[in-house]
C-alpha cells in the first residue's frame, strides 16, 4: 500500500456527458501541476469489460483516492459493477458534469495549484417587503356579495 493519495481523471471519450471544455481544462492544470495522475479514457468501457485496474485503484493507498470524472454515484456504480468496490472513506469523487474546471482542479490539487474558487456574487434587485406590524387590509368576505365593499377598498389602496 502507498501512502501517496491517488488521482484518477476519466475523460469520459465515448459516453461524452462531460463538457468538453472542463475536462480539457481539468486534464490541462493536472498535466501542468507536476503531480503524478491515472488518465483513463472512460470509466464505463473499463467498467463493462471489468478492468483489473480498477480493482488496483479502489484498494489503492492509505492516502486515500480523488476521482474527477462524473456524478458520484455512477462512479461508485462502475467500480462496483466492476468488482472494484470503492471503500467507504478516503475517496473524493468530483463531478465535472456540473462543477467548473477550476472548482474541480481545486479539490484534487489544493490551495498550491491556483486560486480558491470564489462562490460567484450575486446581487439581488432590491425588493420592498411588506412590514409584518403593518399588513396591507385583505378583505376574505364572499366576492358575489354586492356589499363587501371590496372593489372601492382595492381601487383605494391602488391609487
């Protein structure tokens, strides 16, 4: 067993429901991190034809295993399906389906390899609430009853 954690990145070449651009993207700032990294070409073909390698990255080290490849309980799905059970603890899996490159690259390489990925700013249009001590007159009487008086209240409060 190593002690070094693992890194496997799938680039998901035949099912392609990865965005071309963030696992290119991902694949890029691994390859120029230096830190050493399993690229598969897809995930599900090493699953249906049960490849022993997966099995060899599932028992992997104590370190534990980051995986970028999809959502995370398809992965758990193919290396199980591949008798390659993924262990309970020690494993990350990052979804490049819908996370950004950076988010990703960030997770598996750490705060050395590039900025924090920043949650982005929102700004909401400024919105007036009603003051609850103050709520604006609802009249519930029946609609068809020609004496509620409804209508001049709403045409009131509207002007």
């Amino acid at each position: 067993m190593s002690n070094q954690q693992r890194i496997l990145y799938c680039h998901c070449a035949y099912a392609q429901v990865v965005p071309k651009a963030v696992k290119e993207e991902v694949l890029r700032k691994l390859s120029e991190s230096g830190v050493a990294f399993d690229a598969v070409a897809d995930l599900c073909e090493m699953s249906a034809r049960r490849e022993p390698s997966l099995k060899q990255l599932a028992e992997g080290g104590e370190a534990g295993l980051k995986i970028a490849a999809c959502f995370p309980r398809a992965v758990k799905w193919l290396f199980s399906a591949a008798d390659a059970t993924l262990p309970e603890h020690g494993v990350e899996i990052l979804n490049m389906r819908v996370e950004t490159a950076e988010k990703v690259a960030f997770a598996i390489l750490g705060a050395g390899f590039g900025p924090a990925p920043s949650a982005p700013a929102v700004s909401a249009p400024a919105v007036s609430l009603p003051n609850p001590s103050n709520p604006p007159a609802v009249s519930l009487s029946n609609p068809s009853s020609p004496s509620n008086g409804a209508g001049a209240s709403q045409s009131k409060e509207l002007t």
